[in-house]
C-alpha cells in the first residue's frame, strides 16, 4: 500500500506544482491521467525519490527516504536513456549490479527479466539499433531485476506502434499483476486495457481517485448530443459542454453533461466516452 499524506511541491521559481495530494493506493493498476503541466512527472519523481518529498511518502509503512523503499521501487521514465552503444544485455546485467545482486543472482534475474519481457532474442543487440517498442521492452526489464513491488511507469507506450502497444500491455499484466503499479499516460485508451483504478490531477491538484468501473459509470445516462447552437446550450442550467464536431458542412453538433434529464425534442442520449469523462473532471476540479 503507497501512502501520501499533504503532498505539496513547488520548484525554485516559485511555481506551485502539486497543493495537497492526499491519496492511499493498493496493489493493481492506477493510471495517472492529467494534460501537460499538470504535474504527473512531477509526482512520479516525488515517489520516486529523485525529488525531496519532506517524508510525507510510505510504502508499507516504509518511509521514501529510506532504503528498504528504494529496494521496493523500480522507476521507469518517460526517456529511457542508457548509453546506447551499449548490448542489451549489458543494460541489464549493470542494473542488476545496481540492484545489489551477486553474479549468480544476477545472471538468473537477468534472464527471467528476458524472457518475461520476450526480449531474449536481441540481447546481444546494441540498444540503438533496438525499435522504440523493444526499448521500451528493455526499460520493463530492467524495472523488473530485482523484484521491486512499487512500479512507477511514466508514459510506457509513448512513441511506439499500435501492434506493439498491444504486445506491451500483455507484458505489463503478466509482470506486474500483482504490484502497486503506477502508469501516466495521455492515451485514454490505455485505461481501457489495463487500469484497476483512475488518479487525476489538475493544476497540481486531484481532480477524481476512484476504480476504473466508477470512472466509467461517472456520467452515465447524463451525456447528450445537440446541434442547438451555444448560445441556446448555455441557456439550460448546470450543462457542460464536453466537446463539438462539424460534420461536412452539418452544423456543429455539440456533446453536452447535464445532471438532469434534458427534453428529448432537442437533446439525445448518448454513451460517455473516455475524453467526456476527462473533460467532466477536469471542467469541475475547481469546485472541489
């Protein structure tokens, strides 16, 4: 269980990043959602150690700064950079010396991590000369020597192709089921695949904590489509406007959050989508 009690962080040119993050997280999946700038890195490097958090970050009941945490941890950044003349494997026997693991240990950690992450293949394969979805395979290895039971993913699937988004989260499931993982990410269809539970925030605070099913259900049966025009939306009270398309030249056609039901005349009902629900949260945060 990862603990962080009255977070707050703000970098030397006086600009607050995260005000008060209070959250509990268990075992499973959290995927950390938010637009730039809304502090998602910011509160991975503060788990993570490579910034000050004032002690306020537990895992267990262990506290950040000490080591038994870090033995726990396994970060993962968004830029996975190594030196990259070097073999594969030689990545991942240095992170298994940076682990602490004696030759014997090292050498069986190194290819359970190999073939877990289906990488045995290119391990005498110079890093460079690896695809960004084998890269990103490595960088899982390597998070996974040592067996740390905090993972702390920034933007795995960033940069890689579709088909190997898809092999990645097979990956990711079978490794980690049963750790306290944390994913950032700006592909919402991501959390489809994968999360077990939701955290957003917004300027630098929590917009929603709660499991993926409650995500999903949040504006169930209060999403509607219309093409009344702004002007007329905005008369109705407490909407919010989720988003607008134009259809070749139809008018605009907007997708709209009411809390009460809206007159069918004008008004139809539609499933909420991912990017409704973010919107919702993001548009409201300011109220909490």
């Amino acid at each position: 269980m990862l603990q962080i009690e009255n977070l707050n962080f703000t970098y030397n040119r006086g600009k607050k990043v995260l005000s008060n993050i209070n959250v509990t997280l268990h075992p499973g999946f959290t995927f950390l959602l938010g637009e730039n700038g809304s502090g998602k890195t910011t509160f991975l490097k503060l788990v993570a150690g490579i910034l000050p958090s004032k002690k306020s970050i537990t895992f267990n009941g262990i506290q950040s700064e000490s080591m038994s945490f870090k033995n726990e941890l396994a970060y993962l950044p968004q830029a996975f950079e190594v030196y990259p003349s070097l073999k594969v494997n030689e990545i991942l026997n240095f992170v298994a010396g940076l682990r602490g693991l004696d030759k014997h240990l090292a050498k069986a950690a190194v290819e359970q991590a190999a073939e877990r992450t289906n990488i045995e293949n290119v391990l005498d394969k110079k890093f460079r000369s690896c695809s960004g979805g084998i890269q990103r395979r490595v960088g899982l290895a390597c998070v996974l020597i040592g067996t740390p039971n905090l993972i702390l993913l920034d933007e795995p699937t960033v940069g890689i192709d579709p088909k190997e988004r898809i092999q990645l989260y097979h990956i990711l499931k079978d490794c980690f089921a049963d750790k306290t993982v944390i994913v950032s990410t700006h592909i919402l269809d991501d959390i489809d695949v994968l999360a077990d539970n939701v955290l957003m925030l917004h300027d630098g605070q929590i917009s929603y904590h709660g499991s993926y099913e409650e995500f999903c259900r949040t504006l169930d049966g209060k999403v509607y489509t219309t093409d009344l025009s702004y002007s007329e939306i905005v008369g109705y009270h407490d909407i919010v406007i989720l988003s607008k398309s134009n259809r070749g030249g139809i008018p605009e056609v907007y997708r709209v959050y009411s809390p009460v039901a809206l007159p069918a005349s004008q008004f139809t009902p539609v499933q909420a989508n991912n990017e409704d629900i973010w919107i919702y949260h993001q548009s409201r945060s300011g109220d909490k």
